[in-house]
C-alpha cells in the first residue's frame, strides 16, 4: 500500500489562538515517535494566524488509525473543547 499524506486544517476561535497553539505543539514530539510516522510538520498562516495545518505522512493508514486513536489525541479535543473553529483533515496518496 502507498503511504499515506495527512493534510489537517485547524482553525481556532479568535481568542483561543494561544491555546489551541500550545495544545498542537504538545503533539509533535510524541506523534513523531510512533510507528509509521514519516514526518508530522505543523504550520500558522501568515495572514490568518487563527489557521494551523498539519502535514503528515504515514507508512500506512492502518498506523495513522492507530494515531487518531491514541491518548495524546483524545487529550488535545478535551483540551482544546469549543476552541476550534474547524477541523477539516483531508487523507491523499501521492501520485507524483
């Protein structure tokens, strides 16, 4: 199976920026340790600094599965609870 590409867009509440922020940061470092991560890259839009997007890569989508259903994420919604905005997560195959 071709790996899989996480494109997740994140927007939070205008004043619930800092905490959504400092509440995705706490899962990088975890995230990048788990089987099938390739990378896990976290960004803020310049112009709407409301809107963080994640860009992953997974070795399967079985082992993203295994991701979306870790502690560490369930502890970022309960955290993060009527701070965000949106939540889109769109999941590609690279073709090219």
């Amino acid at each position: 199976m071709n790996k899989l590409t996480i494109v997740a867009n994140i927007v939070a509440k205008a004043d619930k920026i800092e905490l959504v922020k400092s509440e995705l940061l706490k899962l990088i470092e975890v995230t990048r340790a788990e089987e099938g991560c390739i990378n896990y890259d976290l960004h803020q839009d310049h112009e709407n600094p409301a809107h963080f997007m994640f860009f992953e890569n997974w070795q399967s989508r079985d082992l993203w599965q295994v991701h979306m259903n870790n502690q560490h994420l369930a502890d970022y919604v309960a955290a993060t609870q009527d701070a965000v905005e949106s939540f889109i997560v769109n999941e590609m195959t690279h073709i090219a």
